[in-house]
C-alpha cells in the first residue's frame, strides 16, 4: 500500500483564494483526520470522520474551512477565503477502527500552505 | 482539548541515551502514545502503552508511565543522528477515536 496521500506537497496562494486539500487514506481504512501543524499552536485536530461521517469538527477554525468525505478513498479540505493565518502544514491520518479497538493512526506526508 | 505538555528542545551526544518526557492532565487515558516527525515528513506511531502498564520496552526504546503523576517518558539508548526528529506524545481517552497531541520535542544528536 502506498500509505496515505495527500496533494498537493506545497501551495502557495494569495490571501482571499480558496484553496483545496485532498487526502487519499490508506484503503479499508475507516477513519480519516485532518490536523494542522504551526510553530506556535503545535499539532491540532480539525475533524475527523467515522464511515466517511463526520464526527467531531469542532477543531475547525471557523467558517472559512470546511471538510468533506464523499467516498472511503478520498476527502477534501477547503479554505475559502485564505488568510495568511492559515499557514501551516496541514496532516491528514486514517486508521482502522474495529468495534473493539481504535487502531493506529497512518499520517500522509502533509501539505505545506502558504498564504501571502 | 486536553493539555499535554513536553518541553520542546533536547540536545544529546552520539551514543547517550535521550529521555524525553511527557506530562498529561485527564487520569482517564486509556493508551498513551510516542509518534516522531522527521523532517518534512508526517507522523509515524514509534511505541504505545496501555494505561494499566508502567514500562514498555522495545528495543532501544523504553517507555515509562507514572500514573500518579501523568508523566509519561521516552527513553532512547545508544542515541544516533537518524533519532534526530521531532517526538510528540500523545493520548487517547475512553471511548475516543482521536488522540491528543503535545507540543513535540526537537532532538537534536550531536555526532
């Protein structure tokens, strides 16, 4: 397996752009997260979906973002508008869930955005 | 969101052992988790412990937990420039699916 994937690696964009993130989890798995990485917040949960549900957001900064999961192999993230505060490295993870146990959480490579 | 705190950078020579620590404030975790990020790459799990268990230990890698304390600690044997990485701990409490990060420590080995 190729483990998860994200695109893009690198975005660069102008502040007032929307910007889409996308994430492909590694297959059969049944949780997906979003997480953000600054210097000063450290690594922050955004959202994460059971069954392609989402099932807590309230890491979400406010309206600007929003998360969807159409399908088991791929979800999106969404900044619209961009602000330079949204600067950050962005993480998604998948895992197993089973009805007994939460399993290990796979991190993709991480998108690194960058709002002028 | 719950606080788990580290300390964020340590230094250690070639071949020392590195601990980096841990402290956690909810009594209620259930596993307790060591990741390390090396450089523009994500997260990878490195070892867990269970709450119930006070050490861990896989190969050069040692975990202890005090539960009295919330500490939780990595212990690194015969430290080499590849552990050079940023490790984050992290917790999982009853019941939840997402887990709760600390800040990360930056090791940095000194050949």
């Amino acid at each position: 397996d190729a483990g998860v994937i994200q695109s893009p690696r690198h975005e660069v964009t102008e502040m007032g752009q929307e910007v889409t993130l996308r994430c492909k989890p590694i297959s059969g798995h049944n949780s997906l997260f979003w997480y953000r990485q600054t210097m000063m917040r450290g690594l922050e949960l955004l959202i994460y979906f059971n069954n392609n549900v989402p099932i807590d957001d309230s890491g979400m900064p406010e309206d600007r973002f929003s998360a969807k999961m159409p399908n088991a192999s791929f979800s999106t993230l969404k900044i619209q508008p961009s602000e330079p505060r949204d600067s950050a490295v962005y993480f998604c993870a998948s895992s197993l869930r089973t009805s007994g146990t939460f399993g290990e959480q796979f991190f993709g490579p991480g998108t690194r955005l960058t709002v002028l | 969101g719950e606080d788990v705190e580290q300390s964020l950078f340590l230094s250690v020579r070639e071949g020392d052992s590195s601990v980096i620590n841990c402290t956690y404030t909810d009594s209620s975790s259930t596993y307790l988790y060591w990741y390390k990020q090396e450089p523009g790459a994500g997260l990878q799990l490195l070892t867990y412990i269970f709450s119930n268990m006070d050490m861990k230990q896989d190969q050069r890698l040692t975990v202890l937990l005090n539960k009295k304390d919330k500490h939780l600690s990595l212990r690194i044997a015969d430290t080499q420039t590849g552990d050079s990485a940023i490790y984050f701990c992290a917790e999982r409490l009853p019941g939840a699916n997402n887990l709760f990060f600390g800040t990360g420590t930056r090791l940095t080995v000194i050949p």
